[in-house]
C-alpha cells in the first residue's frame, strides 16, 4: 500500500499520477549560470519578455529558474518536451495546462519564496500550495486584523512573540493555499473561513462561510515536510490524497 512520504524524497523512476495522489516539488531557485542557460532555451518568448522588465538580476534569474523548472518537470508527466507546453490562465489569474489530444494535462499549482519554489501536481483535482519565507519584517499584526477570522485572531492573541510569528506564517499560508486552490483570487473574503493556527497543530480547515458554495468536507489542508525558515501548506479538493514530496534539482 502506498503512504504518505514524511521526506523530501529523490524524484521518481517514473512521473505518472493515479487519480488518488498529489505530487509536491521542491525547487531552488539560486542556481549555476550554467543551469539557467539551459532552462531560459526552454522558455516561451512572453517569459523571456517578462524576465527582462526585472530590474534585478537576482529575481530575473529565480524567475527563469521557477519557470524553466516548472516546465521541465510538467513535460516529464506527458512525455513532451518542456517548450512545447502552453498555458492559460483563468478569469482570476490562476494558470493552467492547455489541453493536449493526446493526454488530458495535469492540474497544478506554484508558488515561491526568495531562494525556492513549490510546484504541486496533480490529475484532474483543484490544489493550492503556498510558501512564504519566515521574515519579521513581513509579519503585519495589521494583515491580522484585517483578514484572519476572529477564530484565528484569538488563536494568535495569546501566543509569546517567536511563536506568533511562526503561527502567523504557518495561518497565512494555509489561508493563501486554500484561496489559490479555490481559484477564485480575493474574490473570497480571507476573514469570512479558518484554518488551524501554528505548526504544532496539524493543517485543518475549521470553518467557511456557507455563501461560498462549498461544503468544508470536501478540502483539505496538508502540512509538507520542514524546510529551514520556511512556512508552507497545501490545499486540495476531494478525498485525501496520497502525498509525494520531490526534491526538484533539475
């Protein structure tokens, strides 16, 4: 019977997806002139487009790299080569894989954070990932005040200051993959659900709002194996799903 993985593992012999699993990939984003090279020939002419209005050279470089990899790695699922996938986008922004005759492409989700990325895969099911870098200078009692739910407003009143922190990030990030999972953007207020507050207890979402059109049994929330000074949470729709978890160094 096939488990759950508890690590970052190395990647699969083969890139095939039952209908009961998701695939969440790690990916480095700081990587060897050589390397982003190679995946910057992989790149349509709107990403090249998009990679030069970056004025940095480091962010032009993790952009290149996130999606000179995402790429990569959704080619080896349909056996395609990486340049020939195209994407759309739906009415809210959130990407998708065009159809192909051949095979119907797999759903999937990016998210990044300074130095790495998380790309979750999929067949056929609505999943949000979502990784943010734990930062001090990005943790705004504000954004508490306006867009946690009062459940999770009181869970974090009383924590210590390093556990708050760690708690703030851990509750946005649930909150940030549930949304990107739905689809829908911030058409979906933040303050109107909840989700579990801290790394100390599991992902879970606790509450939504009936005028989402949702029933809370159908989602689920997971919590991907640590990455040093990083928090990050998938969202997925349907059963629970049978989780791998990939180290993505292409």
């Amino acid at each position: 019977m096939k488990k759950t993985s508890l690590n970052w593992d190395h990647p699969p012999a083969k890139y095939q997806l039952a209908d009961d699993e998701v695939h969440v990939w790690r990916l480095p984003l700081d990587l060897q002139a050589v390397e982003l090279d190679a995946l910057g020939l992989l790149l349509a002419t709107d990403e090249l487009t998009r990679a030069k209005r970056f004025r940095f050279p480091e962010h032009r470089c993790r952009f290149i790299a996130r999606r000179g990899s995402v790429r990569t790695i959704l080619s080896r699922y349909l056996d395609v080569p990486p340049q020939s996938l195209m994407f759309g986008q739906n009415k809210n922004g959130k990407p998708f894989l065009l159809a192909d005759a051949k095979s119907p492409p797999p759903t999937f989700n990016v998210s990044s954070s300074q130095d790495l990325a998380l790309l979750a895969v999929a067949r056929d099911r609505k999943l949000g990932v979502d990784i943010e870098r734990i930062d001090p200078k990005h943790a705004d009692r504000q954004v508490v005040a306006s867009h946690f739910s009062s459940v999770e407003r009181e869970a974090l009143e009383n924590l210590a200051e390093p556990q708050w922190l760690n708690a703030f990030f851990t509750c946005w990030c649930r909150k940030e993959a549930f949304i990107k999972a739905v689809g829908r953007g911030l058409s979906l207020p933040l303050d109107r659900f909840a989700v579990t507050v801290g790394s100390d207890r599991p992902g879970e979402l606790i509450a939504l709002d009936p005028s989402f059109g949702f029933h809370l049994s159908d989602w689920s929330l997971h919590d991907l194996p640590p990455l040093s000074g990083y928090a990050t949470a998938l969202a997925v729709h349907g059963p629970a799903p049978l989780i791998s978890h990939f180290q993505g160094r292409i």
